[in-house]
C-alpha cells in the first residue's frame, strides 16, 4: 500500500469523518488507527506497535514537536497571567472606546496578524489572546476571528522574507543546483504567490464590505444575538489598578524576546546577518527560547506592579497548561497522523503523479502543482511537508526556463499554504482554533468556502502566468475577479445575513 493512493486514505477518513461528525479527536484517532492497519498489514499486535511506538510516541519524542509543545504551554501560561492580572479586561475597555464598528475591530485583528510576520504559532496565539476582547465587544463570532488569524498566519509568513517560513523554504532550496540562492529564490517567488497576496485582498475587501457567506453568516447571525462561539474558560478579571499596558507590555516583551531568540538560534551572535540568522534558525528552539524569558520578565512585572501576587502568579503556571491541553492533544493526533502518512510514502506518491504530468502540460504546470501540493497539504496537514517534497521536483522541471521556475515554485508554495489554510488536521489551522478559544471543526467549516473561494482565483491565476509571465497582470486579474465575486455574493446574500 506504500507509494499508492491508499497512502491518501488515512487522513482522508480523518478529515471526511471529522466534517461529519463535528468531532475531532475520535476522527483523528481513526485516522491513525487505519494508517496504522495499513502499514502493519492488518496484524493487530504490529499495528498497535505502529500506532504506539511510530505513531504517538513518535510524535511527542520529535525534538521539533517537543518544541512547538513547550512554545504553546508557555504562551498558555503567558495569556492566563495577563488575564488573572485584570489586562485582557483593561484592553478590552479601552477597545471599545477606540474601535467604534465590526469593520474597524476586523482590520484591527487583521493588521496585527500583518504586523507579527516571524512565524504562524506565534501569530494565531498572541493575535487570538489580544483581540479576543476587541471582537468580542463588537459581537464577532469567534469563528470570524479564527479565521482572520488563520488567514493572517501562514500566508503572511509565506511572503515575509524574514520569518520561519522563508527560513524552511531556503533551507530547502538552498542545496539544490538552481542557479541562485535559497533566500533568492523565496523573495523573487513571492510576487507569484497568488494565495498568499489574494487572500490578504479577500479579508479586506470582506471586512470593509462588511458581509458573509455561508457557514460564517450563520456564526455572525449568532454572535448578534450574543452566541460567539466561545468555548469558555478564559477567565478574563477585572482588577482594580489594572491597565492596559499589563496586556501590552507583555505582549511586547514576548514579540521581542521571541525575534531575538529566533535570531540567536539562527547565529546573529556569531556573527551571521539579520536574514541569515533567520535563514538558519530553527522556530522549535528559537520560540521557547523567547517565551520562557517573556514569562519569567512578565511574571516579575506583574508581581511589581501589584496588579498579581505570587500565589496567584504561580498559580497560572498551572491554568496555562490547562487552557492549551485541547490544543497540545489535538496537535499530537494531528502529528502522529502525519507519521502514519509518512510510513505510507503519501508523499512520493504524489511526486509520482507532479512527474508524470510534467511532459505533456508545460505552460499548465503551475495550475498543476498549485492543486498537487493543495491536495497534498490538505490531505497530510503540512505546508513545511509539501514544498519540501515539491521543490526538488519543480526545480529539475523548469530549470531551462527561470521565468516558468519562478511560477512553478510559488505555485508549490501557494498550493501549500492553500491546503494548510484549509486542512482540519493542520498545526496551524489547530492553533487558530486555540487562539480564538473556538471549536476547531466550527472554525474549519466555517472557513474552507473562504479558502476555496480564493483557491478557485488563484488556479485561474495560474493558468494565465502559465502563458503570460507577469505577476504584475496576473495579481490585478486575481484582485479584481476577488472584489467581483465579493460583489456578486453580496448582492445575493439575504439583508439579515449582511
């Protein structure tokens, strides 16, 4: 069954039984549990083996995942200190002082989801604990807010040249004989990533025409009448003396200390430049490193300020794991699901199908490896997974044609996010949940019709820069087509549902 389409079956059951049954652990679970069956060969004993020894433990052992795990335990701790402190409360006054409508608290989430770029775990949990408050004022639902974190994660990390991102995709590149530089490669693909760009219009423009569709209008039809969607215990107090600046502050402490230890892992200290030393980080290390610095500093500060004792202080140690368990167990099926794939060569089996189409649809690849590598992120769940198995292969394809090599690698890096972006069992679509403290499977559902819809552009896109090899033509063509079906969709929409 390796290297062949029943290596896509696994998460396949996943993600069909989790939008069928709205439940998310037992889905992943029988995921796994058929992924396991497979490469056991139905033997119970060797599959529980699988499922146990290469599965689960697998996936807590990886020193990458290991990483993220202590970054999200740690922010949990972050966000239950500032909430015991009165500081989300204090924001969220002051929010509603300042952000008067739905739209200015939507491009308010938006911009600060631009603005912290360095890397998708870090933007989905300090946008989501930020802005819960903000959005909450405004009677938006949680799930509009998860996806505005979601859409603000990775594919504005996929055009930052200084992120994890850019770091994974040179890293990935950088070895390969392409001519040029890995980093040279991410900065001069990103005008062609379509998603990526698209999708930045698309929230936009639905923000400042202030409607919805689909699931999403039923969420904010909701969230009017006071259901947002919350999954509860936030715990969010209001603490005499408290300020805004026992939200702020730390939030600031914790964007700095994280940037900087992003960029001592990545060697800055020994001497590598500002983009190199991001090139060369390592996020899983590089984030708790920062974190725990940003708690130790904020745990401190809230103590000084009298606004937290330290019984109470400490006692957030333990609220912070709590909050981030659904998170952290999510994630941990999603990745063992992910080890199941793997032992299947999901992966080269999709490289076997981008291989054999390359022949006979030159000006069409990159429509081609933009749905390859969406189908393939969506079905395994990572972005990282699927530019780094396409990139080699789309490099010997165009290497005579550096015009087409620049569409075809940001087509593979859209399709990746694209399918990240949408993908029930992805680690990031998994943080925005946590973020906005809203049901994954409702922020999913609600979700995937705005992702395809910019999907659906973006393979228009490429199409036309198949034959036209202009960004430039090819990205006003894809704005235009978002703002015209925004328009339509509007003008179809009930009254009550705008």
């Amino acid at each position: 069954m390796a290297g062949t389409f029943w290596a896509l079956v696994p998460p396949i059951v996943a993600i069909v039984l989790a939008l069928i049954t709205k439940e998310t652990y037992t889905s992943l679970f029988f995921g796994i549990l058929v992924g396991a069956l497979f490469v056991g060969g139905f033997n119970p004993i060797a599959s529980l083996d699988t499922m146990i020894n290469d599965g689960f433990i697998g996936a807590i052992a990886d020193g990458w995942n290991a990483g993220i795990f202590m970054f999200l335990v740690l922010l949990g701790i972050m966000v239950a200190m500032v909430n015991a402190a009165g500081g989300s409360a204090a924001f969220g006054r002051w929010a509603v002082k300042h952000v008067h409508t739905r739209v200015g608290a939507c491009l308010a989430t938006f911009l600060l989801g631009v603005l912290i770029f360095i890397d998708d775990y870090f933007n989905c949990l300090t946008v989501g604990s930020v802005m819960r408050p903000v959005t909450d004022s405004h009677k938006i639902s949680r799930e509009k807010l998860a996806y505005i974190i979601d859409a603000t994660a990775a594919p504005v990390c996929m055009i930052a040249p200084v992120s994890s991102w850019a770091a994974a995709v040179s890293a990935t590149a950088q070895d390969l004989d392409s001519g040029i530089s890995g980093i040279q490669l991410f900065i001069r693909a990103i005008p062609y990533n379509f998603y990526s760009l698209l999708t930045i219009v698309f929230v936009i423009a639905l923000s400042v025409m202030s409607f919805d569709y689909g699931p999403m209008a039923k969420a904010e039809l909701r969230a009017m009448k006071g259901e947002l969607g919350s999954l509860g215990n936030e715990d969010e107090q209001s603490v005499p003396g408290a300020s805004i600046w026992d939200m702020l502050i730390p939030v600031i402490i914790l964007i700095v200390c994280c940037i900087i230890g992003m960029m001592y892992v990545g060697g800055f200290w020994d001497g590598a430049s500002v983009i190199d030393s991001f090139a060369d980080t390592d996020a899983s290390v590089g984030l708790p490193w920062g974190s725990i610095i940003a708690v130790m500093i904020t745990f401190l500060y809230l103590i000084c300020r009298r606004v937290l004792s330290f019984k109470d202080a400490a006692g957030c140690i333990t609220k912070g794991f709590i909050a981030m368990v659904p998170a952290v167990l999510i994630l941990t099926f999603a990745l063992t699901l992910k080890n199941m794939t793997g032992m299947l060569d999901a992966a080269g089996y999709v490289a076997s199908l981008v291989e054999g189409a390359a022949a006979g649809l030159f000006s069409m690849l990159p429509a081609v490896i933009f749905l390859v590598a969406l189908g393939l992120a969506f079905a395994t769940g990572t972005s990282w997974g699927t530019f780094g198995i396409l990139i080699p292969i789309v490099l010997p394809v165009f290497a005579n044609n550096q015009d087409l090599l620049m569409i075809g690698i940001s087509a593979c890096l859209a399709g990746a996010v694209c399918g990240d972006h949408c993908s029930p069992i992805s680690d990031t679509t998994i943080m925005a949940s946590a973020g906005a403290n809203v049901n994954h499977i409702a922020h999913v559902s609600t979700q995937l019709p705005y992702a395809l819809t910019v999907a659906a552009i973006s393979f228009v896109c490429y199409i036309i820069a198949g034959f036209v090899h202009s960004w430039a033509i090819c990205l006003l063509v894809g704005a235009v087509l978002v703002i015209a079906v925004l328009f339509i969709l509007r003008s179809r929409q009930p009254k009550a549902a705008a």
